[in-house]
C-alpha cells in the first residue's frame, strides 16, 4: 500500500487499504496492530475507522502483549472511544471451570 500511494496510485491504495481493513483477520491483535499503523502512516483515515472499530470490538484477548501492541496502535491512530472498548474487554476476568489442580496444566478439579 506504501508503495502505491508512494507512486500516486492513490485510487488503487485506497481501494486495497479498505479491502485490508474489511477483511483483516479481526482475531490476531498484532497482525491488526501492524495494519493499522500501516494504514495510519498512509493517512487512510476511513479504513482505520473501520478497522479499529472491527478491533476493539472482535480482537483476541488470549495473547496479553499482542493486545497491549493493539491498544498502542489504536491509541496512536487516535482512536481513543476503540481503545476504551477494548481496554474494558481485556480487563473483564475470565470465568473458569474452577480451582486448577496443581501441576496439572490448567486441568480443573473434577
């Protein structure tokens, strides 16, 4: 995309960038992460709304540093209302099955 607006394709640019953001794998953080500020760099404003929105409401929260990377780039995108959802998803505690037994992988006691 880079490339393309670098060159003056900016109707192609535009075109890829809003394809990126509509079909962007919602459920990996850091690969949304680096499209946004792809996308922020390139001053594709439309697409980082869609695709911030899209994030801050879809995003895996299992990896805690990837979703620290996510909130960073939402932050730098100036998505600040995306940020407050997806801060408030990743805060909320995961219900488990029970106590884990110990040495027992996270297996819960029966």
């Amino acid at each position: 995309m880079d490339r393309l607006w670098a060159a003056g394709a900016d109707e192609q640019a535009t075109v890829l960038a809003g394809r990126a953001a509509a079909h962007a794998p919602i459920n990996k953080s850091w690969p949304v992460a680096t499209l946004l500020d792809s996308l922020r760099k390139a001053g594709a404003r439309e697409q980082v709304t869609v695709l911030a929105g899209q994030a801050a409401a879809g995003a895996a929260l299992d990896d805690s540093y990837a979703v620290a990377v996510l909130l960073r780039s939402l932050r730098e995108a100036g998505a600040q209302e995306q940020v407050t959802v997806l801060a408030d998803r990743a805060a909320v505690p995961t219900v488990r099955a029970g106590p884990v037994r110990p040495g027992a992988g996270g297996v819960p006691w029966q």
